[in-house]
C-alpha cells in the first residue's frame, strides 16, 4: 500500500512536469560545468552553470542518466561524469586514463550508427579528444574532478535530454537489467510483469539515517530470504517502481524552506501529500494538512482561524474546510508517512491514509479532548510539543534528548487514526509532575486528553466526564482533592508573600497526589496558621479560603484516601490547575481585600 501510493503520486507529479522531479532512468546529481560542442566535435566553449542564486556559487542540480553505482570498479556514466572519465584527466584519481577509455568505450559502442547531430558531434570530439588538450585556454585547473555535461552549440537542450539519447537509455537499461541476470516477475506495486529490482535505490534526507542512504525493502542476509530467493526477489517490486517510489521519496524528504510537505517529530521524519491531479487544491489541502500535524506558533491570526475551523468541524456545521479555503476538497484523499533511522533500514513510524474530511474530525477531536480552561496556550501544541511535556522540566523548559523516542511517533499515531493515546503517556506526565513539581498548563492538558479520550472510545467505565474547567460538583475524590491543594498552596502564598523559598507544590505535590492520607491532615494543621495571620491583615480573604476548604472537604467523606489511581492521579492535576486558575471570589463587608492575589502563573508554561 505504501510503495502503491508513493508510485502513484509519482506518476502524478511527473505528468504535471514537477521541478526537480527525475524521470525513470535519471536523477538529479550536482553538475558544475557545461561543453559546447560545434557539429565536427570541436570545444567551442566550455562554460560555468553554478546556481549563483546564493551566496556563493554552487553546483546546479541536474536531471541526468542514474549515475552507475561504484565502488573500486570502473563504470562509466552516459553522456556526463568527472573530468576523469569525461576528459582522462583528475587532481585526485590514478587511474584517470582507464576511466577515461572506460567513457570513451561505452559511448562508441552505444552510440553506434547514431545519426542524431548532436550524437554524432559528441562521437566526433570523443576521436579527437586527448587529455593532453585540457591545457587549452577553454579549460581551467579549478574544473578537475567536476562533473560535466554536453551540449550542441546554438541549441539549449544537453545532449542527455535529446529525444535520441533518451532512447539510447532506455535501450541501455533493459541491456544492463538483461546482464545482470534481473528476472521478470509480477511486480507486487503495478501488478505488471517486468524485470524485478535486485537492489532498490537508496533512500536519502532521513534524520539520524547514513548519510548514504537507507532501505525500506532490503534483504541482504540469508535468514531474511526464502524458498532460495535472494535479495529482491523476496518482495517483487520492478525496476520502474522501485525507481518511482524512492526517487519521489527523495523529493518529500529534500531539505529547504521552501518543502511545505516534510516535518520532523521526534525521531520520524513525517512526508505528506494529497492525491489530486489539481496542483492548487493538492497544495491547500497539504498546507491545512500540516497545521493539522504542527500548529505553528508565529501566526495568531492563522492560529485563531484554525481553531475556529476545528470548532466548526466538531459542531457539524456545514462545509468547515471551505471557510478556511475555498479550494479545498473535503474529499481529497490524504496520505501520511513518518520513517525512523534503524541502522542501514527505515522503519515505518506510522502510515495514515484517509480524506481530508476524516484528519480534520480528528484533528478536532484531538483538540477537543485536549482542551481545558483557562486555555493555556495561544497556538495548539504539536505533538512534539506534547511529548516533550513527558521530559524532565528545568525552570520550565525541557530537552528534546530527554523524549523518548517512539513516544512522539505513537503519540502522532493515535491523533491521526483517532485511537488511544500512548498507554504510558499518562504515567509518564503523572511521574514527571511528581518528580519536579512542573504542573504545567500543558502538561495538565495532556491528563485531561488522554481521560477524556479514553471515555469516549469507552476504554475506562469512567463514572463522570472530564472537567473542561472548574467543577465545583465534582465528587471524585482526585479532582476534589487537586482543588483542596491549590487552595492550601493559595493560603500558604497569601499569608507569606514573597518570603516562600518553596511552596507546599514545590515539597509536597508527588506525595499529596499519590497518598493523600498521608500529607493532607499535615497541610491542613499549618494551613491554620496562615488563615490565622490572613484574619490580622486580609480577614475577607481568610473567610474566603476556610470556605473553600470547608465546601471540598466536605465532599470528600469521612477520611482521605489512601492512595489514588494513575487516573485519579491525573485528575488531582486537572482539579488543581483549575483551582489555581480560577479567581478567588471577592470578601463580602466592607473589610474586602485584593483577591486578585494568586498563585503563581502556572498558565503559559509550556513544555
């Protein structure tokens, strides 16, 4: 399914002659030098075709014949290689008079009775050429060991891209498939008979892969083949397809800001695309795509657009995507891949397809059960942004080194196929918010998501919903219990001011929401003493505060629990942060004071 979709979307991009896109037989390699060739042969110039676009010049990039793969052998490329094999002469190699025979050889064999001008003249300068001409005016010392192309003066084609020389490649690639022994066989991606790749093209641009390239379809050991097949022949898939899916890979993967379609999460480096041969509606429905997959944070007016389509589609109101933009087709199948680096191999992270209407009702509803109130940040988090909540928090901020490596790739997973978040997402919140004490807006999200997700898919017989924000008629015992915190926390900062080193969360909250029987008969003797002092100076704020108390504790039963579930756990979170959001109700009498004294902002801490 996956190669299926890759040659597809290939052969869509191809017939819309997409830039950078190489045709089967071709790839695009680094060439820095052009020469022109008058009919008889002779070097009529010889020029410099750097991209100059930047800073400096660099080689452009060129769609020309697949380069031969070398290692201590001598192959020849067609129509274009280094100067050691183009004109027998290096800075580098000894053996530039071998490889130079080597690309004069092919090309008399190949071209044989060519009558293509072009063709015949490139014959012509090949008889004539000697290495010994390099130190001619047309030739510099700087061009040693760059790559070269051809061209017929007073034409703009290169000779490799002459309808002649294509010709001349197509026949060489049957040739070179028919040497090497390449069975033909039902191809398993077009469901055609033809000859059968023995070795895929290396796949290039995945992080933490060899920078020479991985495989997704390999067999290169002896316990990985069967029924005595070798390599390949383990998993049919042509020459064609195999050219098709990794050379459009290869463009998804590219690097540069102006790839819309590429985004790292965690260790997967996710592609996407849209199936559409309409190049406009394609390119909406992947920009919405990729809101979807990372929200970004630079945009709010973009961000508030987003979330207001994500509301729209969540309501069911009609046509949500078209208010965003009119191109869009709720329709349009969507197709999503994140590759991981696994040693010479690829792994599949995650594979999600499916039509853009069913990712936005995802989309919104993994908005949906994340949000929580007061909201706590301005742009929705990415999963990255999420998973990184997982991570040790120091003064607020975590390290990517710190994630677990699967944990985005899964989280990523359960938000486009709509499932269950990661199992040990919760426990790994829960336990980071114990450990530093970080009860992080995010972070709180994260709890409240992953219970209320869990509800609806009906996974846990939960006995009451999620509170989106303060539930003061909430009896379970962990939210209750969250709330009771805060308010000691909120007494403890009142009566103290800025003399706290470290508030009761910063010693006491892994402990308080894990065994509450434990700490909070404890919190609640010296809270007394700090609603004592509040009575002196803030007497309505100290009426205020033993309310509080009185009306959680009250519902609470005759004792305190001694210890509380994961999931209770994540709650006493939720009603926490919702306690120490909310604003304390002003004093009644005419002793009122500033209630506006708060906790400390525990709002835009995002991990």
């Amino acid at each position: 399914m996956i190669l299926q979709a890759l040659n597809n979307y290939y052969q869509r991009l191809l017939a819309r002659d997409e830039p950078g896109l190489s045709p089967f037989g071709y790839s695009p390699e680094k060439i820095s030098y052009e020469i022109l060739l008058a009919p008889d042969g002779a070097v009529a110039q010889v020029n410099s075709i750097h991209d100059t676009s930047g800073k400096k010049p660099v080689p452009r990039i060129l769609n020309v014949p697949q380069p031969e793969k070398r290692t201590v052998g001598i192959k020849s490329n067609f129509l274009w290689d280094k100067t050691s094999y183009v004109l027998g002469v290096s800075a580098t190699s000894k053996r530039a008079d071998k490889e130079h025979e080597a690309f004069k050889a092919l090309h008399r064999e190949c071209l044989a009775g060519q009558t293509d001008p072009g063709l015949k003249a490139f014959l012509a300068f090949l008889d004539a050429w000697t290495p010994e001409r390099f130190k001619e005016a047309h030739f510099r010392e700087e061009m040693l060991d760059a790559n070269f192309v051809f061209r017929l003066d007073g034409e703009r084609a290169f000779l490799h891209e002459r309808p002649a020389a294509q010709a001349v490649r197509a026949r060489l690639l049957g040739t070179q498939d028919g040497e090497a022994g390449a069975a033909a066989g039902l191809c398993l991606v077009t469901g055609e008979v033809l000859p059968l790749a023995r070795l895929h093209p290396a796949i290039k641009g995945v992080n933490g892969a060899q920078s020479s390239g991985a495989s997704i379809v390999s067999f290169n050991l002896e316990a990985l083949s069967s029924y005595g097949k070798s390599q390949g022949e383990n998993a049919p898939v042509s020459e064609q397809a195999a050219f098709a899916y990794t050379t459009v890979l290869n463009h998804l993967l590219r690097r540069g800001e102006h790839n819309r379609q590429r985004l790292q999460i965690g260790d997967a480096s996710v592609v996407f695309w849209a199936e559409t041969d309409d190049a406009q509606q394609a390119e909406a429905a992947e920009f919405l795509l990729e809101q979807f997959l990372s929200p970004k944070s630079d945009d709010e007016q973009e961000a508030a657009k987003l979330r207001r389509v994500l509301e729209d589609v969540a309501q069911g109101r009609p046509r949500p995507l078209q208010s965003f933009d009119p191109k869009l087709d709720p329709g349009t199948r969507m197709f999503v891949l994140g590759l991981s680096p696994n040693a010479s191999r690829l792994s599949i992270r995650f594979w999600q397809s499916d039509t853009l209407e069913v990712f936005a009702r995802r989309a919104a509803e993994h908005a949906e059960d994340l949000r929580i109130e007061p909201l706590p940040w301005k742009t929705a988090p990415s999963a990255w942004r999420l998973a990184l909540a997982t991570a040790p928090s120091r003064e607020g901020r975590s390290k990517s080194e710190d994630v677990s490596p699967q944990l985005a790739g899964e989280l990523m997973r359960a938000i486009l196929s709509g499932a269950r978040y990661p199992h040990s997402l919760l426990t790994n919140v829960v336990m980071r918010m114990r450990a530093d004490g970080d009860v992080s807006g995010v972070r709180v999200a994260l709890c409240k998501g992953i219970l209320a997700r869990d509800r609806r898919l009906g996974v846990k017989a939960y006995d009451e919903e999620v509170p989106v924000s303060l539930d003061v008629q909430s009896t379970n015992p962990g939210y209750r219990l969250g709330r009771l915190f805060a308010v000691l926390e909120r007494a403890q900062r009142s009566a103290l001011g800025g003399q706290v080193n470290a508030t009761i969360r910063d010693r006491y909250y892994g402990a308080a929401s894990a065994t509450p029987a434990s700490v909070f008969p404890v919190l609640l003797r010296n809270t007394q003493n700090h609603i004592g002092k509040l009575r002196k100076d803030k007497p309505g704020l100290a009426n205020s505060l033993e309310k509080d108390i009185r009306d959680i504790v009250d519902g609470l039963g005759e004792r305190f629990p001694r210890s509380l579930r994961m999931e209770d756990q994540g709650r006493f979170a939720i009603g926490y942060y919702h306690q120490a959001q909310a604003r304390p109700a002003k004093a009644e009498g005419a002793e009122a004071d500033d209630t506006t004294d708060s906790d400390s902002d525990e709002q835009g801490t995002a991990a």
